[in-house]
C-alpha cells in the first residue's frame, strides 16, 4: 500500500520556521558575543555599549554602577545608585550587587534603605563572611556596637584572614579587652595571637597580658616571634615579674624551650646544649661580620658542646653577639661562673664576660678578667649584688679585637647565695 504524498505547504512551513529559529538563534549568538566583547573592554567607555546591547544581563549594570560609585575621575553617586538597582531588579539573589548597592546608599546618605539592602544581602548569603564583614563595618560606623561586634564575630569565625583588621576596627571603637575576647573574637588562639601581635605594637602591656592570660588557657602551639615581642615590650616597660611569669607558662606549655637548670641555675641553658631561641629569656645569638659562631662538640668543658667563635681578623672587632636576659630578685647577692677557653688570642683586650643592667647600665656594669694566649677551659667568677627594683640581668662576652683566631665559650651560671642589702 502506497504512502500519501506529503503535503507541499507544511514541508515549506517547516523548512521557514526552521530557517528563522536558526537565523534567530545565530542573531543571539552574535549580539551576547558583542556585548561580552564590550563588557570584557577595559576601556570603560564601551561598557555603556555592552548594557545598551544586552539590557537584561545584570552583570553590565552593575559593573556601570562600580565605575561611577569607585572611579574618582568619573563619579556620579545617583547615576551609580541607579545603575546598582537596576541590576538588583535584573537579578534579585545576588548578594554583592546587593552589597555595592548599600554601600553607595550610605555614602548618599540613606541610611535605613542602605541597611535594609545590607539585611536582604545576607539573607541571600547568610554564611558569606564579606556580607556579615561589610554589614558589621556598617553598623560600627553607625555607632551600634553591640550588634556590629556580632556580626564581625561572624565574618572572622568563617574567615580568619578577617583577624588583623576586625582586632584594629573594634580596638579603635572601644578599646576594652573583655569586648574584644567575649563579643569580637572566636574563642580561638589563632584570634588571640593576632589581637596580642596588635596590642604589642600598640605598646599596651596590660591589654597584651589579659590576652595572654586567657590564651595560655588554650594550651596553644607558642609563636614564639609574638611571645618574644610581648616579653620585650614587658621588659621595657620595667615589668619584669609578668615578663617571667609568661615565658615560665610558654616554656611549660612548648617542649622545645631548654628547660631550667637542673642545679637552680639562673642561666638557661648554661652549657649550650641547644640552639639559641634568639628571644625571651633564652640565648640570643647574632650574627656579624668578620666572627664566625657555632657549636663545638669536640673542644667542651662538659655536657655535650660548647659555643665557639672564630674570628677572621678582617677588622677591630668588639664582639658583644651572644647574651643571655637574666632575672634576679632586688636585694640579693649572686655569684656568677664560667669556663673560658682561648687559642692565640694576641691582643690586650681578650676573652671575657660582662654583667650589666641593660635598662641602668650605670648601676651595674662588671667585666670578668681577660683571658688572652692559648689558654684551657679556665673559671672564672664574680659577685654581683643587687639592690632596689634592679630586677634584670644581662650576661655577655664582648670587646674581642682583631688577631684573635679562636675562642671557645661554655657559659656558666648565676646562683643565689645570701641576701644584701646597701
């Protein structure tokens, strides 16, 4: 049986309708292309040309609104409001257009809209930490503190490279450190290591301590640039006993510290069986040109090595790049000793060591005899008694001059012995 022969009128009915959707297509293809190319422009004088080609893409508008809102050169407030709301309208779950939107809202002076637009933004994004940060920086310059530390505690729980300047913002607003550690920051150390690096360089002593007390409570890994720089702002502003109190509770807390001397040493370390901490009140080790410092495992007087600088004779050196902070009690006499090793020390000036007072230098200040030559481990001792509120220690080597080719150095310790009074 034979089919019937196709209809004439309906095959070219659908090779037209074919042909226009391909046509129609191509068209689309075509004008979102050229407005891509216009969008994508960095001359932002074709970014006009990219809205008029694509109205409805939001994206042209709101990149129209930043160039007048950001722009110096070119701003026009109104026109950026304008041009923000429309790709709002365009594109109503987008946070940010949201975001950019009440920033300029603000600026203009509307502030209940803008925080309106700020509210509708995290409800679009309630986890995003940019919406809870700007909404927060908002309401702090709107003076409403309780509720901008709120949602900055958001923002710097979900993102804590937000740490440094949410501890800044809310110092400045209200510089109170029960604020900042129960409405600002998460109960974290990493917060607290930023907020004491802040308030150390801000030189508030109390403020760090307080931070420190509550992070020691965390039993954190120890930073140790951050806990070196809050005892030398402690130490600098006479506070000797904190200062010890927060290296004791560091050492206890971080295992790699040189524990204290065995025999109630003063000295930490005094036999340098480990490196230089280079900060608080372990060895502090510099390096400098014309000396050479290591560690000697063969040449010790006891332990396991000895310090050791080599000296190349290329200048007149005062070398004074090995010390030790040390804390002593007002009132008490000490006996400090040590062990000196030189090889062909040929100048007037040789090996020895010094005690000072590094924050009164005029009230203590006692070398220990030269040792020049080629001499063996030799001891040597002074007394040094202390009174007043002297309550810090330096202990060093120093004043070496050229011609020196070797030194060995095995520290020995400060011991308390009676108590003196002037």
């Amino acid at each position: 049986m034979s089919e019937p022969p196709a209809n004439p009128t309906r095959r070219w009915i659908a090779i037209v309708i074919a042909v226009a959707v391909v046509a129609w297509l191509s068209y689309g293809g075509v004008i979102h292309a050229l407005a891509s190319h216009y969008g994508a422009s960095t001359n932002p004088g074709d970014w006009p040309r990219a809205s008029k080609i694509e109205p409805a893409n939001a994206e042209n508008w709101y990149r129209l609104g930043r160039y007048r809102h950001l722009d110096f050169e070119h701003s026009d407030l109104p026109l950026a409001i304008s041009n923000y709301r429309r790709a709002v309208q365009l594109d109503p779950h987008s946070a940010f257009y949201k975001l950019d939107l009440a920033g300029a809202l603000e600026i203009a002076g509307n502030n209940a809209e803008a925080e309106n637009y700020f509210r509708a933004a995290q409800k679009n994004y309630p986890i995003s930490a940019e919406v809870s940060w700007r909404y927060g920086n908002f309401l702090l310059r709107q003076q409403r503190l309780p509720e901008a530390y709120a949602e900055i505690h958001r923002a710097v729980a979900v993102d804590s490279k937000l740490l440094p300047l949410a501890v800044s913002r809310a110092w400045h607003s209200d510089p109170d450190v029960r604020v900042l550690l129960d409405q600002v920051l998460p109960n974290t150390a990493e917060a607290d290591w930023e907020a004491l690096s802040y308030l150390v360089q801000a030189q508030d002593g109390t403020a760090a301590l307080a931070i420190w007390d509550h992070l020691i409570g965390l039993k954190p890994s120890i930073d140790r640039k951050n806990l070196f720089a809050l005892i030398d702002l402690l130490v600098s502003q006479d506070r000797f006993e904190q200062a010890g109190s927060v290296w004791r509770q560091a050492t206890a807390t971080d295992g790699t510290f040189p524990p204290a001397s065995p025999d109630g040493s003063l000295v930490l370390d005094g036999g340098f069986e480990r490196d230089p901490s280079n900060g608080g009140f372990g060895w502090r080790q510099e390096d400098v040109t014309g000396a050479d410092f290591d560690f000697d495992t063969e040449e010790k007087h006891s332990g396991s090595r000895s310090a050791r600088v080599i000296f190349d004779r290329s200048q007149n050196l005062s070398y004074a790049n090995l010390s030790q902070w040390v804390l002593v009690a007002p009132g008490t006499r000490y006996r400090f000793h040590g062990f000196l090793r030189t090889d062909h020390i040929s100048t007037d000036s040789g090996m020895r060591f010094e005690i000072t007072d590094p924050r009164r230098p005029k009230v203590l200040d006692v070398l220990t005899p030269n040792e020049t030559g080629t001499q063996p481990w030799t001891l040597t001792t002074r007394s040094a008694a202390l009174c007043g509120w002297t309550t810090l220690l330096f202990f060093l080597p120093v004043r070496d001059d050229e011609g020196h080719t070797r030194r060995y150095l095995c520290a020995g310790h400060f011991c308390r012995s009676r108590a003196w009074r002037s």
